[in-house]
C-alpha cells in the first residue's frame, strides 16, 4: 500500500547519499499530521523515527474557541484514519498516524517529557542523526538538543522573526498581512522560534477562506523546503542556517477577546469543511508508487 523505507538512497545521478537517522517530533492534531505525512513520504529513504508528544494540556486561560478548534483538529485525526474520509484520504496519498507507521516499519511512540532521563534515553536509542520538530509541544533543552550530530531543525508556521509563538496565521490575518508563510529553522536553545533560519515559504494569505485552511496551505506550498534542507545536511552534513534579521515579535495564544476582533473582520477558524478542500488539492507525494 504505502512505500517501505530503504537502506539507501539515490539522487537523480544515480550516486548514494548517507542515510540519516532522522527523530520527527509531533503532535496528534492535524496540522502536525499534514506536515509529518508530506515529510514521511518525502524522506522514507531514511531512517525514521516518529515521537508525538502526548495529550493536550490546555492551559487554565486557554478560551473556548481554541479550545474547541483543536477538538476538531483532533477529529480530523480519526477521520483520516478510521473515519468517512478515510478512503479519500489514502486515495490522495495523506497518511495517518498509522499509515506512518507502516512506511517507517516502527510504531510512533509518545514522548511527553524529551529533557527528562527516560525521554533522553528514548531518544538517544535512535542513534539520532537530525531530530525535525513538526509543532511538537514540548521545549527542547540543552541536552537534548546536543543529542542529533546535525543538530534539530524546526518547522514553524509562521514567518520569522516578525511572527514567533502561537498560531502565527492568526495573528497574521489580524494584522492584515498580504502573505503568510512557514519558516525552517534550526534550534540551538530553550529559545522559542529564535533560531537561525534555514529558509522561508511565503504564501498568499486568502482571507475567503478559513484560518484552518490557511494553515493547511503553508505545508502543501512548504514542505519541500523541509525535505530540501534535511537532503543538503545528508550531503554536506549542513544547512547552513544564518541569523534571524528584522523586528521580532512574540505572539501568544489569542484570548476569547481576540477571536471576537478576528470574527468581527468576517473571519473565521474553521467552517468544518477544511478536510474536503485539503483533499481537492493535496498534492500525492512522488515517491509513493
């Protein structure tokens, strides 16, 4: 059904590149099983391991309305796995957190606390080469960060430095923003998106459409960033990430007050129809045959 990961792989010259050790770091919310699908099918040549990082844990202030966007995130999980959309999805080539499995050979495994002797011990087993965090929810710290010999690459859903933090898009959209984007970049520290910069993906920010569907759109247009920079380290051992420039800005979760300004410009979160337009045009991954 789905491609099985290989020992080796071959560029377009027909040469072998080292195979990597790549830890991905995850959440089960479907933005992080959109990403991880379209990496998992691009970089199945590896060697993959995949951690997510446990249940929600809302915070005390967290309001209803992102309370209850990420429920529905957490559905669209069961919908693409078990549920009516899951035919469609398999036939569009998005993989569930199952199907994962299936193309790296190994069940993924929760990994709630990474900086604690266990979680350090899990990931160290991986012989990790490269760990990529894919809206992972946890703060990596020093040693864990020290354990990939190429060092730990994140994919953030925003367009750094001007838009660190939470929920990027959002806050994009409420600035009037003409584009959107996501940012590869590496981590170096506890600092949150404050690391050099890989590369960018600007998008066009639709604002007739939903905040969940913009957030979608940044990994279809995004992902080969992602891919592209993991195959320059497998050749060269290095992306070659380069400091962030510009005025920063940290955003944090929107109050219920917030979204009220974002519905009152006629905007909205989601409508419930987000999966069915994903799968219009998610783009089915080349290496799958």
């Amino acid at each position: 059904m789905w491609c099985v990961s290989r020992r080796v792989k071959s560029d377009a010259n027909g040469s072998f590149e080292p195979l990597l050790n790549i830890v991905l770091l995850g959440h089960r919310e479907f933005a992080s099983n959109l990403a991880l699908s379209l990496v998992v099918d691009q970089l199945c040549g590896h060697n993959l391991h995949l951690f997510v990082s446990g249940e929600h844990t809302f915070s005390g202030d967290t309001c209803h309305a992102i309370r209850e966007l990420e429920h529905f995130e957490d559905r669209l999980c069961d919908e693409i796995a078990l549920g009516a959309m899951a035919r469609r999805a398999e036939k569009a080539g998005l993989l569930s957190f199952d199907a994962m499995a299936e193309v790296m050979g190994k069940p993924v495994e929760v990994l709630a606390e990474p900086n604690s002797t266990s979680g350090l011990e899990m990931l160290r087993a991986t012989e990790p080469d490269l760990l990529l965090s894919l809206r992972y929810r946890r703060i990596l710290h020093r040693d864990a960060i020290a354990l990939p010999r190429y060092g730990v690459l994140n994919w953030h859903s925003g367009l750094l430095p001007g838009y660190r933090g939470v929920m990027a898009t959002f806050w994009a959209m409420l600035n009037g923003d003409e584009q959107i984007g996501s940012t590869c970049h590496a981590i170096i520290d506890r600092g949150i998106d404050t690391g050099p910069l890989v590369n960018t993906a600007p998008i066009q920010c639709r604002y007739d459409h939903t905040y969940l569907s913009n957030v979608y759109s940044l990994y279809l247009a995004g992902h080969r960033m992602v891919v592209d920079a993991v195959e320059v380290i497998a050749r060269s051992a290095t992306a070659a990430p380069k400091p962030q420039l510009g005025d920063a800005h940290y955003y944090h979760a929107p109050s219920q007050e917030d979204v009220d300004r974002f519905e009152t410009h006629g905007y909205r979160l989601h409508d419930g129809d987000e999966l069915n337009r994903l799968l219009d045009v998610y783009p089915r991954a080349q290496s799958r045959r």
